[in-house]
C-alpha cells in the first residue's frame, strides 16, 4: 500500500514539480509585478478616495492574493497536466486561463496608475467571466481544478462590488474625471 502512495507521488507530482512551480510562480508575478507600482498609502490618490464600509483592510489583499495566485496556478497546472498541454484538449482552457492572467495585471495599473475604475470595471467584470469560463472548461478536465476556481470567484466578486463602489462613491465628487490629482 505504501508503495502505491509512493508511486503515485512520484508519477502525478514529483515529476511534474518544476511545470508545477512555473504555473504558481508565474500567476503570483502577475499580482506581485503590477504592485511595485502602486502606492496605497493614506496620502496616495488611493487613500484619499471614499471607499465602502465593507473594504477590507490593506494588509489582508497580500495574504488573500497570495493564497488565490498560488491555488490558481495549481488549478491550471492540473489541466495542463491531465489535458495534454497546451496541444492537447486544455489548449482552450489554458488559453482563457492566460487571459485571465492578463487581466488581472493589468486591472492594477488601470485602477491605481491610471486612476480609472471605469476602465477597471470593464476589466475586472472580463476576469470574472473568464473565471467562469475556467471553471466550466477546467471541470471538464480535471474537476478538483475547477473547484479551486470558486475562492478566486468569490475573491473577484468582492472585488468587483469594491470596484463599482469606489467608482459610484467618488464618480460625483471627482467630475468623472480620475485622472486629477487634486481633491475637491
């Protein structure tokens, strides 16, 4: 019996570690690259807009990032793995799951650098459909892939009503212009 755990860690994931850690690392660069370049702080353009009562604070979006990055990556890596690659049937579902990838780095220089939650709820309510579009082509493949969807959709959607939020709190008080870097 021991042999077949061994055997079975050798030949599902032991031999694959090194795909595994490019699918996690490169999902965790897609959040940790864009925040080098954000400033968050009290001061910022950021801390000066209004935000809703159920923002969560600062230091929790690392954590809970983090979390979803990795999990996501695990996600993918296991398509990957059981689907064939990018040739094989996950070719489809890798290619929304880079999408999304996209996305999401590019939703943070939108957001905090262009100072454009308009242009950030165009982008985030895309991630949220290829959340979706993963998690319906993922269960096709490999179902615990598709299961490891669903906290990165509920972080998503929290993020998604914090974006609205913030857009609809500060929409008047900023003349619908995001781009100012004074306040009124």
């Amino acid at each position: 019996r021991n042999m077949g755990v061994v055997s079975y860690l050798r030949t599902n994931i032991l031999v694959y570690w090194w795909q595994l850690l490019i699918f996690v690392i490169s999902a965790n660069l897609c959040g940790i690259i864009p925040a080098f370049f954000v400033d968050v702080g009290p001061q910022s353009w950021y801390g000066r807009l209004s935000k809703p009562s159920f923002t969560p604070p600062n230091n929790v979006f690392i954590p809970v990032w983090t979390y979803v990055y990795c999990s996501i990556g695990l996600g993918a890596f296991l398509v990957w793995r059981d689907g064939g690659g990018f040739t094989g049937k996950a070719g489809l579902s890798l290619r929304i799951y880079i999408l999304n990838l996209i996305l999401n780095t590019i939703w943070t220089p939108i957001f905090f650098n262009g100072r454009s939650p308009e242009g950030a709820i165009v982008v985030i309510v895309m991630m949220v459909a290829t959340v979706v579009a993963c998690f319906l082509f993922f269960w096709k493949i490999n179902r615990l892939s598709a299961l490891i969807q669903l906290p990165y959709l509920l972080w998503l959607s929290i993020a998604t009503a914090l974006t609205i939020s913030v857009y609809d709190m500060n929409s008047i008080a900023l003349g619908h212009s995001f781009m100012s870097t004074t306040t009124t």
